[in-house]
C-alpha cells in the first residue's frame, strides 16, 4: 500500500483478517517495537487503517526530519528528529 505516507501512517504496519474485523500491527521504522489494534464493523480497508491508527500513534513519535513514526528509544524529543536522523 503505497498511499500509506500520504495518509501519515507509518510506512511498516501489517493488516490480518480478524473474525468480523481486522487486526492492524504498526511497527516503529527502526526496530520491531509494535503496537497492535483490532477494529470491528469496518468494511474499508482505509478507515480501517485510520481508525486504528487514531490509537496506535499515541506510542509513536515522527520525526521531523525523515517523517518516520519511531518508539521512544529511536526518538531523540530535543529536536523532535528520530535518532538515525539526529543521534542522541
Ligand atoms: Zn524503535
Ligand atoms: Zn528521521
């Protein structure tokens, strides 16, 4: 899924087919840290994505630099820049 930047997603993240609904994974961009959400009664794949990461982002942080979403340990909050951009 290309558009995933566009939407401001991170650029890993992992859908599986869930009884009734979808499991959402997104990983941070440096390491395997990941934050899993289910979503029921949705039929588009797109809202789908959007309304689990409504709650996934909170344990993500973007640099402002690359754009990566990274978990705490690959951010650097000084400069708000993930640390392969700006090393802590
Ligand atoms: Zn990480
Ligand atoms: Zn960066």
């Amino acid at each position: 899924m290309n558009n995933s930047l566009e939407m401001g997603l991170p650029e890993k993240f992992n859908i599986a087919g869930l009884n009734g609904g979808l499991t959402v994974t997104f990983y941070c961009s440096s390491c395997d840290m990941n934050v899993t959400r289910d979503i029921y009664d949705v039929n588009n794949m797109e809202l789908a994505l959007k309304e689990a990461w409504k709650e996934a982002r909170k344990y993500f942080n973007r640099c402002h630099e690359c754009g990566a979403w990274v978990c705490d340990d690959h951010y650097n909050e000084d400069v708000m820049k993930c640390i392969s951009c700006h090393p802590k």
